[in-house]
C-alpha cells in the first residue's frame, strides 16, 4: 500500500448499517482517491466503546450538545 497520506472523513452507524468513507493521496496524479465501504457486520465491541469515549469530545468539536446519562449527541 506504500506510505501515500490517507484519512478517514465519515464514520456513521445507523440502524445497524455501518458507513466508512476515507480518502488517499495519489502522488502520481496529485489528488485524493474517495474510497467507502457499507456494511451491517457487528461492530468489535472496542470500536463501540472507542466512540463512546469520544462522544462528547465531537460534541463540543460540532458545537452541540451532549448528554452524559443517555451518551448521546443532541443539536440545539
């Protein structure tokens, strides 16, 4: 795969339906490849608790708010 930069840029489950989109530079051509992957496998139990720890720090990154007893993310 080499050492080309890639990064992730969404991460969604909804439903049981899990949604991964990440990108990776192509220095030949000097732009950034769009990959994705969907699927309704269960998640390792370490990527669920990975997202419940980071849940209120994405929180206060969007700006919206958190709700410590539900875990859960809310607009205002």
């Amino acid at each position: 795969m080499g050492d080309s930069p890639k990064r992730i840029t969404k991460v969604k489950c909804k439903k049981g339906l899990w949604s991964f989109a990440w990108e990776k530079y192509q220095t030949k051509t000097q732009n950034w490849d769009q990959y994705s992957l969907s699927c309704k496998d269960q998640a390792r139990p370490e990527l669920i608790e990975c997202f419940r720890k980071m849940a209120k720090h994405a929180a206060d990154i969007c700006e919206i708010g958190y709700s410590e007893e539900k875990n859960d993310c809310q607009r205002h």
